[in-house]
C-alpha cells in the first residue's frame, strides 16, 4: 500500500480509519485558506499534527491550532459568523484566547497564547521548530513528543508510541 499524498501532507496508508482523512484534508484546506491573515507563527499540534508526521493516528476528532494571542482574536473575528464554544476550565491548561469552531468538516480549536502548568507553574507553549506541511504548519516529530509528554495525559499515551514509531 502506497502513502497517500494531500497538499498537507503525506499520510501513511493504513494510518488510521479512512473516515477521517477526508475530513482531516478538507479541515486543514480552511485552515490553511485563513493562514495568510496570520501575522505570527502557529502551528497545528494534537492527533492531527501527528497525523500528518506520519504516526499511525486512530482517530482525529478535530483540528488544534496553536496561536499568537494577536492572530487568535483576528481568526475570532474572522470566523465570528461562526459558532465558537469558550475553553472548559482547567487547572493543567488555559489560553488567553481559545474558540471552537465547527464550521469546517472537523471541528477546529484555536488556542491563543497557550499555556501549561509544569511542575507547579504556568509556561508558554511555543514550539521551537516548525515543519511545513503543504500550507499549514507542525512542530517537529521529536517535539511532538516532548509537548504530548508535558501533559501527562492519558489519552496521549498512544499518540506519543505511534510519533516514537517515526523516529
């Protein structure tokens, strides 16, 4: 079985359940068409990011975009016709701006300067690397891992195993 190539990427054939591809493609392309107005560097992250490195992903139930505080208020602004849910709170994770849209095939959550409590204190999540993905944007495999790692959550344990299996 071949990859299968998208202007976002190569996905892996067998990668995961081929409901979800589609969707992924189609959610990515709206992204990506709202990108240009983005002043800042943002990145996609989650199971898609892993989707997209390759990693064997199950299931991809929506679309994380990691933002500047500037470029999240103006995707809200953007995309305001469209329906956005606020963040649920957390005591491990907060954004100065976060919005959930469900206008594209996958729903897609905007996190605008991100932060996560590590070892007792806040801290800015800010990839250091940024990998090009057709038109839109992940942190490296390796870092991946790390960010996946940093949140100690379960449901990430898989994702974390299927990034290793790319290195």
């Amino acid at each position: 079985m071949s990859d299968i190539l998208t202007p976002q990427g190569r996905f892996k054939a067998g990668a995961g359940p081929s409901r979800w591809r589609p969707r992924l493609v189609a959610t990515l392309d709206v992204i990506a068409a709202a990108a240009p107005a983005f002043e800042d560097e943002w990145w996609i992250i989650g199971s898609a990011a892993a989707a997209l490195s390759g990693a064997e992903i199950l299931d991809v139930r929506d679309v994380d975009v990691l933002l500047s505080d500037r470029d999240a208020q103006a995707l809200l602004k953007a995309w305001s016709a469209s329906p956005a849910s606020p963040a649920a709170a957390s005591a491990q994770f907060r954004s100065a701006v976060f919005a959930r849209f469900e206008q594209a095939p996958l729903a897609i959550e905007a996190f605008g300067g991100f932060q996560m409590k590590v070892r007792g204190a806040w801290r800015d999540v800010r990839p250091l690397t940024r990998i090009a993905q057709g038109g839109v944007f992940t942190p490296s495999v390796a870092e991946q891992i790390v960010l996946l790692e940093a949140m100690g959550r379960e449901k990430d344990c898989a994702r974390i195993d299927a990034l290793r299996a790319r290195l």
